[in-house]
C-alpha cells in the first residue's frame, strides 16, 4: 500500500531547524520506497496553507514540526 504523506515544518531556531531536518529526511526515506510525500515548509506553513493542502491532496499520515502546545502547533 502507498501512503500519502504530508509534512509541514519550518526552521526559525534550534529546535524548529532539528526537527525540519528530520521530517525532510523522513520524507525522502518513505519517498525511496514508494510512497508519496508532500512538503509544506517555510511562509507556506499557514493555517490557511495546512488546511487546503489537506483537503486537496487527502494525506494518510500528517506530520507537524515546530513548536506549540497540547492544543495548539505554533510552527
């Protein structure tokens, strides 16, 4: 099965930079083996950015990198 995968994910300081490196590199793995990855990164991590995305290309699996709380992604 090939799954769709989307991942939003900025680099504005150490801890934003480490994780985008490591969903970039995710991504490129579950691309070398088949399966269909998105990025969102940089001014396109909006609320307005996610949502469509999600809605336009249907993801299985959504990863979000940055920071924010239990309730809330902050990028």
């Amino acid at each position: 099965m090939v799954a769709r995968i989307l991942a939003a994910h900025v680099a504005l300081d150490d801890a934003t930079v480490y994780a985008s490196a490591w969903a970039s590199m995710l991504l490129g793995e579950a691309r070398a083996v088949g399966h269909e990855a998105r990025e969102l990164t940089g001014a396109m991590v909006t609320p307005y950015g996610l949502l469509s995305s999600m809605d336009q290309y249907i993801p299985d699996l959504v990863i979000l990198a940055g920071h924010g709380t239990s309730s809330t992604f902050l990028g």
